[in-house]
C-alpha cells in the first residue's frame, strides 16, 4: 500500500476545514459549556463536526486528513484549554486507525462516512479520563446519571451520522459546481 503525499492545497484546504470547525465550536459551546451532564458536549458539536469532517475527507481523500484535522483544530483549542487539544487530536488519530485498519483509503463513501461519523464519538473516552485526571473524580462522580449519560453518547453517534450524510449532500452539491 503507497500513501499519498499532501500538497501544499491538501494542507489549506484541511487548515480551512479546521478553522471553520472552530467556528462551529464557537457556535455551539456557548450553550453547554456549563452543563456538567457527561456527553452533552460531545453531542452539541456532533452534527456541526461530522458535517465539516465529511467535506474534508470529500475533498482530500488521503489517509492523515483527518489526523491533520484534529491536529490544526486542536492547535487552535490548546490556547483555550489542553483538555480540548487532547480530545481533538485522540478523537482523530483514533477514527483514522480504526478506518484505516477496515478499509485503508478514503477512496469508498462507505469509508469517508465511516470515519466521519466515529470522530466525535471517538471524543468521549478522553473527556472521561480527562475530566478524571484534571478533577480527581471517579467514573461515578462524573457520569452521575448514568441513563442520561448513555443516551447523550448515543445522540452523539447519531447527530455524527446526521451530519455526516448532509455533509456527503452538501459536498456533492461543492464537487458539482467545481469548488471541492
């Protein structure tokens, strides 16, 4: 198997990407920064994230989009907080492996939705050992309502599904017109 190089327009292109994922946290976390419910993070920026997630892979379809993603995003997200910088770039470098293990490109829509669609998910096991570490707390302090908690995460996963099928939509709609 031969790896593709990234070009200097693979790499703004995925700078972009990243940077409007900031936006779309900007969007977003206002809302539920304050919220102590476990999972209700991750589920809030899910659609916005998969969505951005699924027109970057659309458009560069190498493996280490997304790595490269959750890297640039979380460079930004470390000024603000490392937690998020650690939970960016696990949540990429995770979903990577795993579609890289099944399918070895991003060349299938099967595989690009795949790894859309894990990425935030894959977000949740860090904010739990995080949230652990840098608070002192156990599983059971922190997942108090283990019931809501459950539903929240898999919200998550299916608002990354969501988005990442209107984000397969929108970049179809950005291939037609020659912008992706």
């Amino acid at each position: 198997m031969k790896l593709s190089k990234f070009t200097v327009k693979d790499i703004i292109f995925i700078a972009i990407m990243a940077a409007a994922l900031v936006l779309a946290g900007g969007l977003v976390m206002p809302l539920v920064m304050s919220n102590k419910l476990f999972g209700l993070r991750n589920m809030a920026s899910a659609i916005l994230y998969s969505i951005l997630t699924m027109i970057a892979l659309m458009k560069v379809k190498k493996i280490g989009t997304l790595s490269l993603l959750g890297l640039f995003h979380g460079f930004v997200l470390l000024m603000m907080a490392p937690v998020m910088f650690f939970n960016m770039v696990f949540g990429s470098l995770v979903s990577e492996l795993i579609t890289w293990l099944i399918y070895k490109n991003y060349e299938s829509d099967q595989a690009k939705v795949f790894a859309a669609t894990i990425f935030i998910p894959m977000t949740l096991p860090t904010t739990l050992i995080f949230t652990m570490l840098i608070h002192g707390q156990s599983v059971k302090d922190i997942i108090d309502r283990p019931m809501v908690s459950l539903a929240l995460c898999i919200a998550t996963v299916l608002l990354s599904y969501i988005g990442t099928k209107i984000g397969q939509k929108l970049g179809r709609e950005l291939q037609k017109a020659g912008k992706i």
